[in-house]
C-alpha cells in the first residue's frame, strides 16, 4: 500500500466511524447514509485509491476538471454528483457524466439540463439546491425557501429530469440568523432543511435524498436527516492539491 493509499485509508475509517456514531446517537441506521468523495482540486489517482477503499460517490464542483477525471477513470462504474454552481452553456457537458446533479436553483437551469440530459437520452436524478443563508445576505446560492415547492414542481414536470430531493450548504458563519441561534446551535439550520423536506416528500415520495453536511458538520446533518454527505477535507486532507 503507497503512502497515499495508506493516507485515505486512515481517514476513511475516522469518517466512516464518524457517521457511524452519528448514526447511532441519532437512532438512523448508518446503511441509510451515504458518503460522496468531494474531490475537487485533487487528482484522478485519488479517485482510483478511494474506489480501490470501496468508496462508490464521487462529487465535484466544476465540469472541466469533473469531466477529466470521469474520463481517466470512466472503467470503475462510480457514481457522479455534480454539486457546484452550475451555468447553463455547461449542462451538456455535465450530463455526459454526472449521475446526479445537486445545485437545481432556477427554472431556466432546470429547463437547460433536462434538455441536454433528454437529448443525450439520459435521465439525471436532481436535486433542488435550497439557500440557508438569510435574504440579502451573500450566500452560497440557492434558491429560498419560500419558492423551494414551485421549482421542486418544475424540476418534477422537465423530461430528462428526475426530482430526487433537496440540497443545502450550511450558512456561512457571519450570516447565521434566529438572534444567534445557529451560532449556538449548528443543527438549526439543517432542522429547517429536513421540515422543507417532508413538504415535498409529501408531494413527491420519490424524493427522498437530502444531501447536506460537510467534513465539519456532518453529525448536525445526519442529525436532522441528511441522506448523503458530502466530505472533501476530512477524506484527502489539507495538502497541497494537484490536479492530474
């Protein structure tokens, strides 16, 4: 085993016990979570020692980099998440690999992919990627709460689509709301993400995916029913990436 396999190794056993007892403290069985490699910035070799590890989820945030890296290792049948903000000149790019796309805010986007998914004769899970952040404040993007159903409808109705569920970044640590509430209490936020969630659930069963929680909030995430977790530090570390 190379040092760097060795390396993904070690932290793959802390982040998998990590959402393991997550898991427990929460009274979810760990087998409904799963865990997306974000491998943004680090190379295609990094991909291959984690599928080697048995991980099955690979995300990343922009199409030039995800697109060269599906391809140097399109032979080991990963699943792709595409979780970064998306333009639409880039969707019929990302749909020749992405398995699922994260980062639904807008109607014309969720228009512009599910076209270039249905003219490539494929059918993308997606998920409406919901803001947290308070109105006014600079986000992480997302679409608000309020308007969460409309495009969850619109996504549900685009051919080439399949609405899978929500998607949500954490606030950013100056903009947190509630008179300090989330400041206190990290959970807060994702609370308010798993009651958006059970609407539309409620409309559309199928969308049972919550993708929320990083490296530094997982255990809040799967404390409020996150499904999918996306964890880029606490697997490849804080070296000095290369991309290759």
């Amino acid at each position: 085993m190379s040092e760097r396999e060795a390396e993904l190794a070690a932290n793959l056993r802390q982040v998998r016990a990590r959402i393991e007892a997550a898991a427990r403290s929460a009274g979810r069985d760990p087998a409904e979570l799963t865990l997306i490699a974000v491998t943004k910035t680090y190379p295609a070799s990094d991909v291959a020692l984690l599928a080697e590890l048995g991980v099955r989820d690979v995300g990343e945030n922009r199409d030039q980099e995800a697109a060269a890296k599906h391809a140097a290792v399109s032979s080991l049948g990963l699943r792709w998440h595409f979780i970064g903000q998306l333009q639409r000149r880039k969707c019929r790019s990302v749909v020749t690999y992405a398995d699922v796309v994260h980062s639904v805010d807008r109607p014309e986007l969720a228009v512009a992919l599910g076209a270039a998914a249905d003219a490539a004769g494929r059918t993308l899970d997606a998920l409406v990627q919901v803001s947290l952040d308070e109105p006014g404040s600079a986000g992480r993007g997302g679409v608000a709460p309020a308007a969460v159903m409309a495009l969850a409808e619109q996504v549900a109705s685009t051919p080439g689509l399949r609405l899978a569920g929500l998607m949500a970044v954490a606030p950013h640590p100056g903009h947190q709301d509630r008179v300090h509430q989330d400041r206190v209490d990290p959970g807060a936020p994702y609370r308010r993400l798993a009651d958006l969630s059970e609407e539309v659930r409620a409309e559309f069963p199928a969308a049972t995916m919550l993708s929320a929680g990083m490296s530094g909030d997982l255990e809040a995430a799967v404390e409020n029913g996150a499904t999918h977790l996306r964890v880029g530090t606490a697997l490849l570390g804080r070296r000095a990436p290369v991309v290759g």
